[in-house]
C-alpha cells in the first residue's frame, strides 16, 4: 500500500513527514524525511487544506523511486556519473571549464541535497547564494545555471531524475539573481591600437605575427595556435584552418564551421615571410612555435613581450625594463602607444571591420568562423550607422520634409 505521509503543524508551518530511500555509504537505506510544505494562513487553516499538496509531493516521491541515482547526493552524481560524460564527450577545454565551475561555485553548497531534491526554487536560491558570495555578473551566474540544466538534462534523459518533460528541468526556469552586477563591456581594438602595437613590434617577429594573425584573420587564440607552415598556400593566398591548441592538447576547432580557409593578405604574408625566415626557413611544423617545435602560449608571451614592448619612457623611448637610474631622469610612460586589451580584442577588431565594409553580418560571421548570432552579440562592435542600414534608412526615409 503507498504511503500517505503524515501532516503536522509547528509553529506557524505545516510540515509533511515521510519515508524515503537513501545512499549511505553506497547501501540503499530507508529513513524517515521532513519536509516543510506551507505557511499556517486563512488558505492552509486545517490538514485537508493541504490534500493537493501532499498529494503532489508524495507523487513526487513515487516517480524518484522509478528513477535510478535519484536517491544519490547531487555531488555523487555529478563527480561519478556526469563529469565522466562530459570527459568522455566534449573537448578538454569544456571539460576543464565544467569542473572548474562545479567544484567553485557549484559544490560547496549542495552537499546535503540528493539528485531528486532539486527544484527551480532550490536552483534559484543557490545561484541568488553564489552570485552574493563572490559577486559574479549576470553572464557568469548564467553559465552556472546553463552547467546545472546540462546536468538535469543528462540525469532526465537517462532516467535518473523524475521528469516528464523538458520543462521539469528544475534549472531551466531558474532566475537570474538581481544581486548578480552587471557584465562590463568587451574591448575591441581599434585600427589605429593594431597599427601601433604592430609597429611596437618591430624586431620581435614572433610576436608580431601572433598579433597580425588574429588581427588580419580572426582566428580565434587556440586556431592561431594550431596554423602550419605546409598548410598556407602562397598560390591561393589562404591558410587552412584545421584544429585548435588548447594548453598542450591538440584538438578541433570549437565548431564544424570553424574548419575553413582565412584569406592571407599582402600585408599579413609579409609578416609572415619575417618569422619564416627567423626560424630558418622551414618545410613544415607549427607556425607560432617554440624552441621545441611545440605551440608558443599565447598568454605567456603577451605578458613577456607585447605588454613590455607597449611600455617605453616618453622623455628617451626606453622600454620600461630597460630604463635605469642613471638615465637622468624618472621613467615617464609614453601614453601614446596603444594600450593591450587582450587576444580577444584582435577577433573583435576584424568582426567589426568586415562588418562595416562587407555591408553583411553573415559575411563578418563567415570570416570568424561563427554563426551570425554569435558573431552580432559578441564580435561585432559598429563604431558607427552601419552603411547599409544607414542606406535603407535614407531610401526609405527620404522625401518626407516637403
């Protein structure tokens, strides 16, 4: 016979106690459960008030037991079930930022919850509670809950969470905390920034390649990575997108349609004539690669010498790390020279720029490797009327004024 649940009130509460199945210590075990489900109120005056939720709770319960893990901890589940998956499954830069995620923000604060417990109220009291405690923005607080939907997603679809549809995804319909600031403006390098820090550049052809490949291809950091001297071709002037570095690993691109050929223009082969001959002129072998053949850190060596290199004194044009006492005179930073915004900045920069002179965000798209929306809502930056929106305006606006 299933079991009715036993409603009492304390206080100012109802509370429903009842009986469930546990994991402890990786044994099936039952145990009794309390759980509080209203405010004493003129709508919850007496038990047979509370008749439809009892009976939606114990339903509840019902349909966990069908499931199996539900009666795991949240923690287990993830650590032991979905991480797993997602190794198994997506890249290791995913994976990486997954884990990273859960073990920051996610799991220090769902120890006592097994995987059935959860619902939209509990999500969105734990994003409220992260959002609080390390005052993320709004974009980060939703790739927490993008992570938690993934995993109800997974445990739904393989029976582990009771649901009937995708809209008992207890994450899906959680809210965005107000208390989560909101996200500060990306940085586009301007033409006038790419062109100082390319002359600031000058002798250091390593570098300067990094930057001229990502800001006259906008490949994505991990593409610029991956590019191969065997795979430009001189005749076509294009060089073959093929796969992406991320640390050490060698993989795909992020997406299929991020497999392509980048035009290579005059300017951006000269560049790269540079740094083919510096290193000798070779047949074949990764084009940003260090003394062992290997993919440089780009990150690495924006700190060791693009930044340094955007340092020099105002009074003799010293480098920073070159100026010393004896010069005569204190180091004055030379506030001429353009300011370092990052790898990022340099894919921003090429986005808007075909943008604006390619009349055509799906063009801007294609050239980054992105679908349209992506590229609109991340990469493309008008510092400007757009020319063909400011030609559909005048078209259609004009001969108004009489």
């Amino acid at each position: 016979m299933a079991q009715k649940g036993f409603v009492f009130r304390q206080g100012s509460s109802w509370f429903l106690r009842y009986r469930d199945n546990f994991v402890v210590n990786g044994q099936l075990v039952r145990k009794q459960k309390c759980v509080k489900l209203a405010d004493y109120g003129d709508r919850y005056r007496c038990v047979r008030d509370l008749d439809d939720l009892v009976a939606e709770k114990m339903q509840r319960v019902r349909d966990a037991r069908k499931c199996t893990h539900s009666s795991e901890l949240f923690v287990t589940y993830v650590n032991e079930v979905y991480l797993p998956y997602v190794q198994r499954t997506m890249k290791p830069s995913t994976y990486a930022g997954y884990k990273t995620y859960w073990e920051r923000y996610i799991k220090p604060r769902v120890g006592k919850y097994a995987l059935r417990d959860f619902t939209i109220a509990i999500v969105s009291g734990l994003l409220d509670e992260i959002a609080s405690s390390h005052e993320l923005n709004r974009d980060t607080v939703g790739k927490i809950r993008s992570l938690l939907s993934g995993i109800f997603t997974y445990a739904m679809g393989k029976g582990h969470f009771p649901a009937r549809s995708s809209d008992d995804n207890p994450a899906s319909c959680a809210l965005i905390p107000e208390s989560a600031v909101k996200p500060t403006r990306t940085v586009k390098a301007t033409r006038k920034e790419v062109q100082g820090i390319l002359a600031a550049l000058k002798g250091k052809p390593m570098a300067r390649a990094a930057v001229a490949i990502l800001a006259l291809t906008g490949v994505r950091p991990g593409e610029a990575r991956g590019l191969r001297w065997e795979e430009w071709d001189r005749a076509e002037k294009h060089i073959a997108i093929k796969r992406a570095v991320w640390h050490t690993i060698v993989g795909t691109t992020k997406t299929e349609q991020s497999e392509r050929f980048v035009a290579v223009t005059e300017e951006l082969r000269e560049i790269l004539m540079d740094l083919w001959k510096a290193q000798e002129m070779p047949i074949g072998g990764y084009i940003l690669a260090g003394e062992q053949g290997q993919p440089i850190n780009l990150d690495n060596m924006a700190k060791r010498v693009i930044v340094p290199s955007l340092k020099k004194c105002a009074v003799c044009s010293a480098l920073e790390s070159d100026h010393k006492p004896e010069d005569g005179h204190a180091f004055e930073l030379d506030e001429s020279l353009p300011k370092w915004h990052g790898w990022y900045s340099l894919r921003r920069f090429v986005g808007t720029e075909v943008r604006m002179h390619a009349n055509s965000s799906e063009t801007a798209a294609e050239a980054l490797g992105n679908s349209k929306e992506v590229a609109r809502k991340h990469y493309i930056e008008p510092t400007a009327v757009l020319p063909d929106v400011r030609k559909a305006v005048n078209d259609a606006l004009t001969g108004l004024v009489q």
